[in-house]
C-alpha cells in the first residue's frame, strides 16, 4: 500500500518508521528537510510538497496544532489533493471544532477522514506501545484498521463521528496535566517538612498510584529530568486551552482546567516553555520558596 505521511516531528518519525518497517511504502513531507532525509536514508521517499505527499490512497498527518492543520490541508491544499476514493488519517490533537469542521470538509470532498490520535511519548511511539484512538466511519476505520494496529498497541474505537476522538483524547491530556499537578503540589507538601520528594512519590506510585501515568511522570518529577522533553510543556498548555473549548461548547464547567492553564501560563513565563510538561512541578515548588533549579 503507498502512504503519504505529514508531519515528521518525534512522535511523527516514530509513527513513520513503524510504517516502514511493516512493509508499506511511504512518501513523507516535513516542513523541515533534516526528518525527511532521516527517513529516506530508512525507504521512505521524499515529497516536495505536502500536495504532492497527500496524492495517496492513504494520507498520514502527525502535525503540532490547529493551525498547521488548518495551514497544510486547507491552506496549502494537501485535502484537495487527496485522490477521490483517499482516505485521511490525522493523528494530531487538535479542538473538536477542528475536527467537525474537517469532517464536514473531507466529506463534501468525497473523501474519507478518521481522526486517530494517541496516547504515549515517542518511546513508546518507536515501541510500537501506543494507544490509538480511532473515529470515523467504520468502514474507512476499518480499512486503515492494519496500520493503526502497525503502530500501536491496541486500537480503541469511539463511533462514527470523528471529533468523539478528539474529545477522548483532549479529557485524557487533562487528566494527565491534573495528575502532573497533584503529584507537584502533594511532593512540595512533603519537602517542606522534611521528606524528599523521591522518598514521597515513590511510595505513591508503587502503591495507591500504581499506574503508568504516575509512574512515569512521578519519576520525572522525583529527579527533575525535563530534559529532553517528551512533550513540550507549551504544548500541555494548548492541550488545557483546547480541552477548555470543548468544556465551554458542551457547557460542562472545569474549574480544575482553569487552575492548570494558569500554571502552565507561570511556567512559560518563567522560561519552561521547551522543557517536558512534567516541569508544570516547577511551578508549586518555586511558590512554596523550594525552586531548585
């Protein structure tokens, strides 16, 4: 099968690469050139455009945000390229207005669409450990049923309506950003009475928290290692902004969502913008006169 792919940063080269080692043809654009030639020194060939890259039975995207979406498959016309009978995969997070809108657009285009985003870093991209998120129509889901399995480790449906996806994957990117806060602020109640917050956070995480998510992000607290970032912490902020949209289209009041915003917010303004979202921990340490920068 010959897939396009757009959209090459870590988690998208990773998602490329278990492409290419399943055995299916891959054309690849990056707004930057490094990734592409990463991935054609690996089979992968080269587009010039993302036009020219969407010109495919099958279109992959793996892009940052709601503009460079909006920028590469309507501005730049990579859905007008998408041959009649093609489907759209986007695997990016992006605000459930988005993924209605695209809907609606890829089905007057005649096209088919499936949002398919994922949870899990790029270590567990390039595993193959992650987990997709698959809406759409079903018979287009089930078409790109075998790649979505080539890249994850299970595939989780949500309907027909594909922003559904998107509205999963906005909720569990709060729960994350919530569990990152409660660990900092609990782990900051800790020190300043004495008990480190590797000593804390590891008698959490292996008993009452014992799941991957506290684990993992626990871990990175515990030792202060938000670098190199896994997911960028304005990134996280995005998450919490989109994740408030959807809160306000459904009238669903979030209260907690505004708090984290707001310390995303103190965070980028004291330059962690870059650093892993983990580094949201910075924040109630730094305010409890504990920054240990």
């Amino acid at each position: 099968m010959d897939i396009g792919f757009i959209g090459l940063g870590a988690m998208g080269q990773a998602i490329a690469r278990r492409l290419l080692a399943a055995g299916y043809r891959l054309t690849v654009w990056n707004r930057s050139p490094l990734p592409a030639q990463a991935l054609a020194g690996e089979g992968a060939s080269i587009a010039a455009t993302p036009t020219e890259a969407a010109a495919r039975p099958v279109v992959f995207s793996m892009l940052a945000d709601d503009a460079a979406v909006d920028a590469v498959f309507v501005l730049q016309g990579a859905l007008q390229a998408l041959p009649a009978g093609g489907v759209h995969v986007n695997m990016a997070t992006i605000a459930v207005a988005l993924a209605e809108r695209l809907a609606e657009m890829h089905a007057a285009r005649g096209v088919g669409y499936v949002a398919a985003p994922v949870f899990g870093r790029p270590d567990a991209a390039a595993a193959g450990r992650l987990q997709v998120l698959a809406a759409g129509d079903p018979a287009q889901v089930a078409r790109v049923q075998p790649l979505l399995e080539a890249v994850g480790q299970r595939v989780w449906p949500f309907g027909s309506a594909p922003a559904r996806a998107n509205a999963v994957k906005l909720a569990g990117n709060f729960m994350l950003a919530a569990a990152i806060e409660t660990m900092a602020e609990a782990a900051t109640l800790a020190q300043a009475h004495g008990v480190a917050p590797a000593d804390f956070l590891g008698l959490m995480t292996q008993t009452l928290f014992a799941s991957p998510a506290y684990q993992n992000y626990g871990t990175l607290i515990a030792q202060q290692h938000y670098e190199p970032a896994g997911f960028r912490l304005r990134l996280g902020l995005k998450d919490v902004r989109l994740a408030l949209q959807a809160a306000d289209a459904g009238a669903v009041p979030m209260p907690v969502a505004g708090v984290l915003r707001d310390n995303f917010l103190d965070a980028i303004a004291h330059g962690d913008a870059e650093l892993d979202w983990a580094a949201l921990a910075k924040v109630a340490a730094r305010r409890a006169g504990q920054d240990r920068r």
